[in-house]
C-alpha cells in the first residue's frame, strides 16, 4: 500500500530527537509558556523572516485571534467585509464568521486555485476592510497583485499559511507576505506538530502583543485583564518538538518537489489536468511546497477506486465548498457554479517524505494504465 501520508514514517525518522526534546520538557517542570514556546516562536520567526511569532493553540485560533485583535485596535468592525477564496478549507471562512465580519466569497483562479486577483478587485466595495489570502495545497497566492490592490484600497492582507510552510516568493517566505499570517501546525502540514498547534507571524509590534494578550485570557499580567480574552496558546512539548522538525523542513520540502515532478513529468493522460507544467525544475517551484497533490478530472469516483483496488492511497480536498455546508445554510452565501465543479472534480494523490521516487513512478504507472 502506498499511504496518503504516513506520519509514523515521517516522525521515525526523528524519534531520538523528539523524545530526547520531550524528556527535556517533562524534566523542566514547566510545561505552559516557557522555554521551549519561547525559542520556538523565535526560531520560527526567523525562519519566516518576521519580526514576531505568536504560539497559539492551532491554525484556526491563528486567523481567528489576528482578526479579533485587529477589531480591538480600532482597524476592524463587526460587519466589515473580509474578501477570502470559495474553494478554501471551511476554518478560513470560520475565522471571519467567528469576529462578525462578514466573508466575501470570490471564484478562484482555476489554474493555480487561489485567488484571482481581477476577481478581488471586482469584489471589493466601500464596507471591504481585508483580504484573507489563503496559499491553498501549498502554492503562495498571487501576493504582489494582492498587496497592489490593498494598498489601493486600504485593506489589510491575512495570509492564511496553514498549508504553505516554507514556500517564498522572491526570496521572501509566506507569512512575510501580508500584513500578517495564520500557520498551522496539525500533525499532517508541512511542519506539522504531534498534536495541534498554531501560530501568528508578523512585523507589526501592536498587532503581536495584542494577538498574546488576547490568547492568555486577555491578561497580560497576571490577574489584571485588558480583552474578554480566550485561552489559546502553543503547548511546551508541542514547541519541543516543532523545534526538532523545523530543521529537516527545507529538506522535506525539497522531497515533496522531487515527488511532484515526477508526477509532473509522468502523467501522460489528457483527462487529468495538473497543477504545474511538465516542465517545471525544483529551481522554478519555490513558491509551492506541494502540502497537496491535487489533480483534477471528471471521472473521480472511478478513478479513486482503481487507485484504491491498485492499492494507492487518495483523499478528496475537498468535497463540500464552504457555501454548501449545513453550518452556512442560512446565511446568503453566494453560489458558485466553478467551484461547485472543482469540488466533484479534485482528487490529491499520495504526497510527502514518506514517499521514495519509485513510489511516485509506481503511482505514476498506474494512473497511466487506467482505462
């Protein structure tokens, strides 16, 4: 069986380290906003090249905490307009409802399958406060274009990172893109935790310290609060063993880009359309770090069924866009005929560093012999 993910290969690989990272926080004795958390948040923040890094409880609290502080500095109001993808995870369109901003959903690019900058811009209305620009399967969204039109507006950009770990533009990674970013750190991302985890990046020093205060009770002394705050911060073992994994990302990354050229460059069929030309080099993918594989084709459900009788492993991102789900049924979300296809359409082959070559030239082989 080629597995989807296999994160008990993946965390083998490191599991001296991770154990050696754990014991060392059991012994410490101090297991909530300590050591660990606080080299972590600066290790990260380097890595990303930001000036803060925020630990939270998971990706979600991360856009939802960044929103919620940018209301409580007065940049932000309850019905502002916060224009996000319709084709992303439901978490991003969570984090605005959640702040009693309003989400503005626009059709996606449907080569890369983030934002289309012409589609924002036709978007945007005097109650638009934010664009949240989600860097979906891995690929960074179409930031310069974005930023363009914010400046323009007077918007503020969110980068929601949960799936982007690394990817750069020019030099410069996601979560230094915008005016602040949401990462996660669920077990199966890019740099994924052995539990959940979050953060927040960015270089704005009011924006970061009112993100922590809001996440520790809305206290930033001890027993004297500031916000109605909630409890949302990055866990010591967690941080512990984020540290460990930061340091072998670029080399998985690099893995993952080796897996989708061979994808890449393999697949001959027609019928499957694919997320980068065939003749892409590792040079030319620095801007995606291919957290997803995602092809598309009309006939999925056969497809995903010969690869599971061929013993290949595939998951669906995703199957029910957010304007379909019961949890929006009685809010006027629009409709959106594109991303309803996308939705029917996508199918994610096995991706990541648990993968060999011969792997992805076996799943290669037998996407090529299906008839």
């Amino acid at each position: 069986m080629i597995s989807f993910l296999d994160l008990a290969k993946i965390n083998r690989r490191y599991q001296s380290e991770l154990s050696e990272a754990a014991q060392r926080v059991i012994k410490s004795g101090w297991y909530i906003q300590g050591v660990e958390v606080n080299e972590f948040e600066r290790e990260f923040a380097a890595y990303c090249g930001t000036k803060h890094c925020i630990g939270v409880a998971n990706g979600l609290d991360a856009l939802t905490l960044t929103l919620r502080a940018w209301k409580e500095l007065g940049k932000l109001s309850e019905n502002d307009e916060v224009i996000v993808p319709a084709n992303t995870y439901i978490a991003s369109i969570l984090a605005i409802t959640e702040n009693r901003l309003k989400p503005v959903l626009v059709e996606p690019d449907l080569i890369t399958y983030n934002l289309c900058p012409r589609k924002v811009a036709e978007a945007i209305t005097p109650r638009t406060k934010a664009i949240l620009a989600v860097h979906l399967y891995g690929q960074l969204a179409p930031m310069a274009e974005l930023n363009s039109l914010a400046e323009a507006h007077n918007l503020l950009v969110l980068e929601d990172s949960a799936q982007s770990h690394g990817a750069a533009m020019k030099g410069v990674k996601a979560g230094n893109l915008g005016n602040a970013s949401g990462f996660s750190f669920y077990p199966g991302k890019n740099l994924g935790a052995l539990g959940d985890g979050g953060a927040v990046t960015t270089n704005n020093d009011e924006l970061a310290e009112t993100i922590r205060v809001l996440g520790n009770y809305g206290s930033q002394k001890k027993y004297e609060n500031l916000y109605q705050g909630v409890n949302s911060r990055l866990d010591e073992i967690q941080a512990a063993m984020l540290r460990v994994k930061l340091r072998y990302l670029d080399e998985e990354t690099r893995r993952r880009r080796e897996i989708a050229l061979v994808y890449a460059k393999g697949i001959g069929r027609s019928d499957i359309v694919q997320p980068i030309p065939v003749d892409s080099s590792l040079d030319s993918l620095e801007s995606h770090v291919f957290h997803l594989y995602v092809v598309r084709t009309q006939h999925r459900e056969k497809l995903q069924a010969y690869l599971t009788e061929s013993n290949i492993q595939t998951l669906i991102h995703y199957p029910i866009p957010p304007h379909k789900q019961m949890a929006y049924a009685n809010q006027s979300l629009d409709e959106f005929e594109s991303v309803s296809s996308l939705a029917k359409e996508v199918l994610s082959l096995p991706m990541g560093p648990h993968l060999t070559l011969d792997d992805a030239d076996h799943v290669v082989e037998i996407l090529n012999s299906y008839a």
